[in-house]
C-alpha cells in the first residue's frame, strides 16, 4: 500500500509513497514513491505498477469493493504516470477524505512474471488454503528498516489459521498454538481474562455498534398498523427509552462493551458529535412518550389508538450468542411497557434476503461492520435514496423532512474537504439520528484480542486488523513457551 | 432385575410429572431475568442457582424437560414409524422398489437438511409463538430422521422376507399390505423399539445443534438441548457443577427408559 | 360347516369337466437353469398324488411354481399349470392371490418356522381369513369346526397362544387349520411331516387320509419317504435332478416299478412299502 493508517493514531503514514499531495480543490492527487523497491520476486516496483493496480481495480468486471468507493456518481477516476516515481490520479468531482482508500489499496506488479503473487509488503503469500489457512513468508526484498538499520519483517512467516470454532480458537490460543487471536467474544475473553490476565488485552471502543431498526418501508408488506407504529418517532424513542444498554453491556458483553449513543463511536476521534449522550433508560418517560402518541398501557398490555395490543417481532442472526441474548434482555425490558416482543434467528442468508429484497420484517438486530473512519464510506446509509438506508431503502424522494435534512448534510460533508466544515455537517447527521432514533444503537463492543507472552511489538487497536496492522515489526521472544493456564 | 425396573419406574414417573407439573414446581417464570444475580450459585431462592442472564436454572429445566421430553420422544415416533413402512416395505419388495429406497436413504442421509430447517424457520410466521416452532423443529426432526433406523429395518427386513412365514402368508394369499404390516413390521417391532430409544437422545441433541444456528426451540422458551450447550464452556461447568443436570437427566430418562421398556421386551 | 362353504370355481369346473390339476412346466431359477424340466402330470378331483424325489430334486420348487411364488425366490416357470383349465401361469398376480389360499391350500415343512412369531394363533386365522373374505369376523364362525377337525383344542386360551408355546405336531395342525380355511379345492403339502417325530407324523397322515376321504380334497403330497408316501397315496411320481422318471398309480410303481432310480429307492427299503397299507 501507498500509505497506511496508523490504527493507534488514527493518521495516515506513508509507506510505498513517500509523500503526497492534494490539488485543484481535492480533483487530483500525486504521490512521490519510493525509490529502490522492489517486490518478493525481484522485480523493481515503479509508477508503471502504481497505474496498472489502478487500472485492474477500476475495471467494472472485476467488481472491487474498494474500486467502488473510488468511483462516484461522475464516474471513474483515471491514473496516470507523471515519471518513474511519480503518478497523478485524477478525479472528476472532489472526493472528500480519498486518501485514506490508499491504506486498502494493495500494488500489485505490471511486469512481474508472477503477478500478483509477487507482493510489496513485508510477506508474500506462499500457501493457501480456502476456509483453513493462508501461510505467509518473509518478503526478503521488503524496503524498511528499524531504528538499529535491521531489515524487517522480524518474523520469517505467519500463519493465518482460520478457525470456525470460537472454542477451539481458545483452547489452541491457550496451549500457546496461536500467538495472536484477532477478534475475541466478549465471553471467551472474559474466560481469558479470569485465568490469563497479560494475554487478555482489550484495545478499547471498535467502531462496530450493534443495533436494532424497525422496518419503515411504505412497500414492505407489514399490515398499515405496523407501519404507523414503525413510522412513528414517539414509538422509536420509546421502545429506545425503555431499553436498558447498561445491562446489555454489562451482562452480555461482560461490560467490554458502553451505551451507544449514534452511528460514530467515540473510538472514531476525529468524526463522532460527542454532544450525543446514549438514550437514556427510563421506562416512565418512555410510557409517556407512548400515550402522548394514543397508545396506552392498561393492566400491563400496551395498546394503540384503536386498541390493537402492541406485539412485534425482532429478527436477528442465528448463532450470534452475544445478539440472541441482546434480544432476550430486550424482550424482558418491553415487557415492562407492555410491549410484546418476539425473536427471531434467522441465517444470515434468509435475514439478509428479508431486510434487502422482501422487507418483510418488522425490527432487526444487527451490528455494523466499519473499517472506515470517514463518513464517506456511510453515504449508503444516510442518503434516502442509498440500498444501504435500512430503514427504509432506495427511496426515490426523502419520505420525511428529517431525511431530507440529513440526505442535505450528508452530500454537504462529501462536497467539500474542508475537514472541519465536513465534521460540522456530520455531526448534524449525528444529531438528526439521535433525534429520530431511525437506529436504536445499542452498545459499542470493545476489541478484544488475545495476545501470547512470547509476541513482542504489539499494538492492539481498536480498528481492524487489530493486532497485526504493525505485523512488520511484530516478533517473537527467544523462548517462545505457551500460556498455561 | 425386577427391583431395578420399578426404581426406573419411579424415576421416570418423577421426572415427567414434575416436567408436566412445570408451571406449578418452577419457583420463578422461566424466562425472567433476575439481572442482579447473573451465574449465582444455588440458594434458597435459586435452588440450582441462575444462568448468565440471571435466570433460575431450577425453572428452565423443569420447563426444558417438558419442552424436550415430550417432544423428542414423538419425533423419534415419526422418524421410527415412517422407517419400519419405508426400511420394511424395501427390505420385503426386494428389487427396484429395494433400489430406490438405498438411493433415497442414502441421499437423506447425505443431504444437508440443515437448509430445510432453515427455510421452515423462515417459512413460520415471525410472530410464531415460541411452541410452535419447537413443534415444527421436532416434527421436522422426526420427518427427516428416518433414513438411518429405515436402513436398519431394511436390512432385517431383508431376512424376513426369505422367511418361512412370510412364504407361508403369501401362500395364504394374504394382501402385499397385510403382509408388510402384520408380517414385516410386526417383526421388525423389536428393531425398531431400540431405534427409538436411540433416537431420542439424538433428536434432544439435534435440537441442541440446531439451536447453535438459532433454529432450535426459540428463546425464551428453554429445551433440554438449549441447557445442554452451555456444557460447552467447561470452565463454567467447573465452577459451577450443578450445570450438568440436563445432562444427568437425559442419561437418567433415557436410560431408564430402557431399563423399563427393554424387559416388557423380553417378557413379551 | 366347512361341507356347506362354497367351493370357488366348482361351476365352472363342473361345466368344463376339466382334469383339477394338469401341468407341464420347466423352471429357471437365476444362476440355475432348468432347476426343473418339462415336468408333466395332472391330477383328478379327490385324489392323492405322492411326489417322490431327493432332497434338491425340484420338489418345492414344483410347489412354488403352483402357488406362483417362485418369482419371491428368483424363479421363473414355462409351460402351463392349468387349475380346472385355468392356466395359473398367465393369471395377473392380483387375480394369482385369489387363488393362493383359497383355490389352494398349502402346508409346509417346518411348522414352527411357518408362524409369525408375533402374531398369536388368532391373529393368523384372522388375517387369513381376511386374505380372501370382507366380513373380518367370520372366521369365528368357522373356526371351531376346524379345529375339531384337525383336533386342536377349541378353547379360547389356545387360540391366545404365540406360536412358540406350541409343539410342533400342535403347529402342524394349525397350519393344516389353516390351509383348510377356505375349504381349498387342492392342498399342497411339502413334506409336511419330515420334521415330526413318528408318533405325530403318524397322527398328521391319518389326519391328511381323512380331510381327502369327508371333503373330497385332492392333496398333492410331497415327500422323500416313501412310506408316507406309500400310505396315503392313490398315484405316485418319482422326480430325479428335476425330471420325472416315472408316474402311475401306487400300486403300479411300487409293484413293479420301471426305471433304475425308483428300483433303486425300493432296495433302500428293507421291506416293500405296499405291504404295509
Ligand atoms: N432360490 C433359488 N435360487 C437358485 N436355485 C435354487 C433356488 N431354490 C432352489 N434352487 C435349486 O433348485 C433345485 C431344486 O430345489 P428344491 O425345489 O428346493 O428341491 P427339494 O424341495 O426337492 O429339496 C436345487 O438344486 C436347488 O439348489
Ligand atoms: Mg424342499
């Protein structure tokens, strides 16, 4: 890659390129490279190999994800080399915040006989194994060096075990046959925490809320009462209010997890509106709420203005345990407003298909997965028009003014790069979604990692890949024992 | 021998009148979190102590055991049933009928039915109260659970139908379903006694497996399967070793099942 | 009782004053060809035909082919098996069932192993009673009849029996009970005493004798002993490896019997069969 963000501070570094530079108002950028790289193979790495990664990324049949966050509705931009060491790409329309893309971006070489077998990076790939194992080895030819003039990588080679079982991921960390678990449940943390304290390490906030939304979609096929349910802010805000994230956060995530209060955690420094504070928990105030809006709670039965007793049901992924008692403990929280809730696990496929194509659902439970900062990579979400607007999907026009307002800050903040003009209308975004509750956030998960006694250099972070985004300078100690518990 | 039966007896006769009597020996509603007292040990109040979200383990099992003691039996009823007619009439036609059978045994054994849970999940209403799916998970248990005691059948049936008495029927003129009924199954009654009792445990598992994906019986409502996953975490079950009950109990119902039903066998 | 039962195909065998039994065949079995050769007999209303053979001579095998259940056993008949002029061969199994049981009785050779283990003795009559007749509780009617017949006790407790508490001369008679239910023009009986002991067997051939002398019921007696045989039988046929080597009334092949074989089987004895009716 051409730069990196650094997952501690949260600040792009340059890498491949050893500078950069913005100009035309955010329309173009250019990148000064290294000089005296070359990859695993042996071939030297040049602007040649900076356009062709460019180009096969930007080519539509090969459906790149990354690509696509390049792309905006003005088309596609073009790279071009300027000299050797020196490539300009352009784009068609200011993109705010670009780039940081770099960081996912992987060079792969234009000559190389190996194509992209041959790799910059501090490994190359040697053997890979689908769904079991990808095995890493050193790249001999990789350009940095440590403060005492060593090459790096340390390590000769690294094995990615890909485990399905949480378990057996656990048990093998603790014979010492892992050295680093990247991703822990708050449970088998906890277990890790009890009896292996230094290799439990918790890198703080992710930027991954979980969260529950209630289908609004005028085309779903929910019977109308639902829907006015549903559309309703004083129900949304209500069923928020009587839901206690203490307590999920505390029983469920062991408390390696906090309230959430809006769609940036705080571990997300530089975007998130810290004037939002988490719905807070108060039953009374969400009764209020509710027979403000007709309903009414009688001999423990909530109803609505024509006496339907208030039922719904919550679908959630099967076989997340941290989410099916997330919707337990929620069950028991609505009950006490009177509020019947039903849930549902449901695989991933079926729950995807239902909140996507049929929208025939009524409240969902799910987190997100953010591995951007920038709230560019969320205009899926905000826009009303955007396939990613869960609540209510591909609108054509904004079916309420608090759409609207916020489909008008969300293409404010991508209209200029000006960061503090753009962080003041994402934080109107912020504010509008704490207003409306279209997404009930839940709680902020914590990243829990595992780290062994014999891993030197770590730096657990709390944006993925958490404890191998530095795996250059990672290394091992002399007596390399296992933890015993 | 005789001693042994009618303490079996009385053990079964225990544990399922205490799981049909749930609603009145369960000292809390199965389902209500005492959140202040999460994985608390057995007390007066909590006489087997409470799980991770605080609910009372005492209450979950009598109402698990209710869930899963009933239901798991009648699949395995299903399952046995539809494996003496189909194992029974394969084993006794012989030929095509026999070779179509192995194919289809041999694919619902092969098949990953795991997607028809599935989309009977995603098929119920989602309002579907917690019972109906845990009927229509065992029901699905025992409609698909046939094909292993059906090869079983199959195989002694195969036997029978080289038998004296079922020439002799056939020369009695006796209908091709009198005969499969009254000559085959008849016969294969004891075969399949021991496929059934079998079966329940494994349908109780299943359900628990199947409540790993989230498709078994649907929180809050607790199964015997539901309790028996949280064996998984070992280190709990070490501190807290009155977990293992669900496990105690269907070692002890199914055993003593056996111990009961076996010798009526052998009086017979 | 059993007398006044009407007898299947009676008119119509009166009509066409057919032999009762006429057949010549030949049988394959899979992986053995010609188990049995252009095999000819008949047999006439009321008579006795003793069939002679060795052990694996073809014997069952001719019984199956009648009955048409040599294709449970991998088997296959040419040629005709005609029941009062009725080729059985050509019959559709549905209509062959209605002449399993009913047209013709059988008898086998192991009693105990000929009854359903799990089914009590009452079950049998009822089911196969059922085979052939809707109403399901005839067979109460005519039971004691029978069973005074082929003298088995008629209480209702012997009838509640499982077919294991039973001797084996008893098991006999309630499969002779049996094949006599439907009062069967024919009965086939293959080798229905080789598992007795000589006091039973003895009893069982009276018993035999006596069904063919009141009901006028033809037996097609199976057996490798030429005693039995010699006994009850008003005509024998000798079959050798699936061939019959020689057919004619009881008298005839004993007192002077014409191929080598039977000369043979006579030497076996020590003293002429014939001498002891
Ligand atoms: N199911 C069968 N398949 C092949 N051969 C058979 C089968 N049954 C009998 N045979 C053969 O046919 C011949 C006649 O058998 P069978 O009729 O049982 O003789 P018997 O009753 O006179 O002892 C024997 O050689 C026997 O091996
Ligand atoms: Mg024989």
């Amino acid at each position: 890659m051409l730069l990196r963000l650094n997952r501690q501070t949260q600040q792009l570094e340059p890498k491949l390129a050893v500078s950069w530079r913005q100009s035309e108002g955010g329309k173009a950028i250019t990148f000064r490279l290294r000089d005296g790289v070359r990859f695993s193979d042996g071939t030297p790495f040049g602007a040649e190999d900076v356009v062709y990664t460019f180009e096969t990324m930007m080519d539509p049949a090969k459906l790149s994800p990354v690509g696509d966050s390049f792309r905006s509705a003005q088309g596609a931009p073009q790279a071009r080399a300027l000299s050797t060491s020196q490539v300009e790409i352009r784009f068609p329309a200011p993109v705010a915040g670009v780039e940081r893309l770099f960081d996912q971006v992987t060079i792969v070489s234009a000559r190389s006989p190996r194509k992209a077998m041959a790799a910059l990076g501090p490994f190359a790939l040697k053997e890979h194994r689908a769904g079991s194992y990808v095995l890493l080895e050193r790249n001999p030819n990789y350009w940095e060096k440590d403060a005492n003039g060593r090459a790096l990588p340390y390590l000769d080679a690294v094995r990615l075990e890909i485990l399905q079982n949480r378990e057996m991921e656990l048990i093998r960390f603790r014979r010492g046959e892992l050295h680093l678990v990247n991703k822990l449940d708050a449970d088998s943390f906890a277990r890790l925490a009890a009896d292996a304290p230094s290799a439990a390490r918790d890198a703080g906030p992710s930027l991954e809320p979980e969260m529950l939304w209630f289908n609004q979609s005028p085309q779903s096929p929910l019977p109308a009462h639902k829907k006015a349910w549903f559309q309703s802010r004083a129900f949304r805000r209500a069923v928020s209010a009587a839901i206690n994230r203490e307590d999920l956060a505390r029983l469920v995530y062991h408390g390696y997890a906090r309230p959430a209060a809006g769609p940036v955690p705080a571990a997300n420094r530089n975007w998130v509106n810290t004037s939002l504070a988490p719905h807070a928990y108060n039953p009374g105030d969400a009764v209020a709420r509710l027979e403000k809006d007709g309903f009414r709670l009688r001999s423990g039965v909530l109803r609505d203005g024509k006496g339907t007793a208030v039922e719904f049901s919550v679908i959630t992924n099967a076989g997340n345990k941290a989410r099916e008692k997330m919707a337990a403990m929620i069950q028991q929280d609505l009950a006490k407003i009177g509020i019947k809730l039903n849930v549902v696990t449901l695989d991933f496929g079926s729950l995807i298909e239902r909140i996507t194509k049929t929208l025939n659902y009524e409240s969902c439970l799910l987190g997100l997965v953010n591995l951007d900062l920038d709230p560019n990579a969320q205009m899926n979400v905000w826009l009303s028009s955007g396939a990613s607007h869960q609540w209510n999907p591909a609108q054509k026009s904004p079916a309420t003014a608090w759409e609207a307002e916020i489909d008008t800050w969300m293409r404010k903040q991508a209209s200029t790069t000006d960061p503090a003009r753009r962080k003041a209308a994402f934080d109107q975004v912020q504010r509008i979604a704490w207003e409306e509750a279209p997404f009930l956030y839940l709680v902020t998960k914590n990243f829990l990692v595992g780290v062994g006694p014999a891993v030197r250099n770590v730096q657990p972070a709390s944006l993925h890949p958490a404890v191998f985004w530095n795996i250059e300078r990672l290394a091992l100690a002399a007596e390399t024992s296992g933890i015993r518990p | 021998m005789k001693q042994l039966r009618i303490a079996a007896m009385g053990v079964l006769v225990a544990i399922f009148s205490a799981s049909l009597a749930a609603d009145l020996l369960s000292p809390h509603p199965y389902g209500e979190q005492y959140r202040d007292a999460v994985n608390a040990a057995p007390s007066r109040a909590f006489p087997m102590g409470t799980d991770d979200m605080g609910r009372d383990r005492l209450s979950r099992l009598l109402h698990a055991c209710r869930v899963s003691l009933l239901l798991a039996p009648a699949a395995a009823l299903v399952a046995t049933t539809l494996a003496g007619l189909l194992g029974g009439a394969a084993g006794y036609l012989g030929g095509t009928a026999d070779r179509v059978f192995l194919r289809l045994s041999d694919l619902f054994l092969s098949l990953p039915w795991l997607f028809l849970f599935l989309s009977v999940r995603s098929l119920l209403p989602l309002n579907a109260a917690p019972a109906v799916s845990a009927v229509a998970t065992f029901l699905l248990l025992g409609v698909l659970g046939w094909a292993g005691p059906a090869r079983v059948a199959r195989a002694c049936a195969c036997g029978l139908r080289q038998s004296d008495f079922v020439m002799q029927a056939k020369a009695n003129g006796r209908s091709p379903m009198r005969l499969l009924l009254v000559e085959i199954v008849r016969n294969l009654r004891p075969v399949l006694a021991a496929q059934f009792w079998l079966a329940i445990p494994v349908f109780v598992l299943a359900e628990a497996n199947l409540g790993l994906l989230g498709l078994g019986v649907s929180e809050p409502l607790p199964s015997l399967g539901g309790l028996l996953r949280e064996l998984e975490n070992y280190q709990a079950v070490v501190s807290q070793p009155w977990m293992v009950a669900p496990a105690i109990i269907l070692i002890g119902v199914t055993g003593c099942l056996h111990l009961v039903l076996g010798w009526e066998e052998i009086r017979r | 009782m059993t007398e006044s039962l009407p007898r299947s195909d009676d008119m119509e065998a009166a009509a066409s004053g057919a032999t009762l039994l006429d057949v010549a065949v030949s049988v394959d079995y899979f992986g053995r060809q010609a188990a049995v050769r252009e095999v000819r007999f008949s047999m006439e209303r009321g008579e006795i035909l003793g069939l002679i053979g060795e052990s694996g001579s073809g014997k069952s095998t001719l019984a199956m082919a009648i009955l048409g259940l040599l294709s449970f056993r991998g088997g296959k008949a040419r040629g005709e098996i005609r029941l009062q002029g009725r080729d059985l061969l050509a019959l559709p199994e549905r209509e062959m069932r209605q002449v399993r049981g009913r047209a013709i009785g059988f008898v086998p050779q192991s009693p105990l192993a000929a009854l359903n283990p799990t089914l009590r003795l009452d079950g049998h009559f009822r089911e196969a009673w059922r085979a052939h007749r809707p109403d399901r509780n005839g067979w109460r009617e005519v039971l004691p009849d029978l069973l005074r017949r082929v003298q088995l006790p008629r209480e209702a407790e012997f009838l509640r029996q499982y077919p294991r508490q039973l001797s084996v001369g008893l098991a006999q008679r309630v499969l002779i009970a049996l094949a006599l239910l439907h009062n069967p023009r024919l009965i086939i009986a293959d080798e229905p005493t080789s598992a007795l002991d000589a006091i039973t067997q003895s009893g069982v051939l009276s018993l035999l004798a006596g069904l063919n002398r009141d009901l006028q019921t033809s037996i097609l007696f199976i057996s490798h002993d030429l005693v039995s045989v010699a006994r009850l039988s008003h005509r024998v046929a000798i079959l050798l490896h699936g061939e019959l080597v020689e057919q004619g009334p009881a008298v005839e092949v004993f007192g002077n019997p014409q191929h080598v074989y039977t000369r043979q089987l006579m030497a076996t004895l020590l003293v002429n069969p014939l001498l002891r009716r």
